[in-house]
C-alpha cells in the first residue's frame, strides 16, 4: 500500500461522530473547528480545503485530486450511521481555509 494512501483517515476517524451530529441536527449554524496544526502534523499541503458532495450515500462530485476528501468520504461510506443519515439527502461537506468543517442536507 502506498504510504500517502489513506494519510487522513486517522485524523477523519476523531471528527466522524461529531460530523455525523452536525449532519443529524441540521439546519445548525454550527460548524466544527479544526486543527491546522493537526493537518499540517499528516501532510504538507499549502491549503486543505475541499468540497465533498454525496447523493444518498454515494460520492457526486469529483474528489480525486484531494486525498484529505477522499480520506474523509471513504470512512463515512462505510459507517453504518452515515449510511442511515444520508439515505435520501444530498450532504454537501466543506472544509473552508479557516479549518472549519461545516454541512449542508437537503432532501432528494
């Protein structure tokens, strides 16, 4: 396995609960601060923003050239919780240049 392959995922797996709470409560105008010093301890990036858009539970939008949203989706596809909640919705997942990770759901 390649060794950058799956950099985030440890950093992801602290967050997916309290992903999932944001999820579950929206609309909330909360989002959920995140460390840059945590993101910059896994990889050496300038800017770890990205975009992440599932459409009942599947991946909608291209995500290739961001490993920290692949990372991210991988773990939330395979969460039995996740799966529950995004039957039916669109959840779009945005980390802004601020480190904050903030949800949007709507309904399909």
């Amino acid at each position: 396995m390649n060794k950058q392959q799956h950099l985030y995922s440890n950093l992801w797996k602290m967050y997916i609960p309290d992903i999932l709470d944001m999820v579950e409560v929206f609309p909330s105008n909360l989002g959920i601060e995140l460390s840059k010093n945590e993101f910059n301890a896994v990889g050496n990036r300038e800017d770890y923003c990205f975009r992440l858009e599932l459409k009942n539970g599947k991946i909608a939008n291209n995500i290739q050239g961001s490993a920290v949203a692949r990372d991210l989706a991988e773990l939330l596809l395979a969460d039995s919780r996740a799966k529950r909640l995004f039957a039916g919705k669109t959840v779009i997942i945005r980390l802004l240049s601020n480190y904050q990770l903030v949800a949007e759901v709507n309904a399909l």
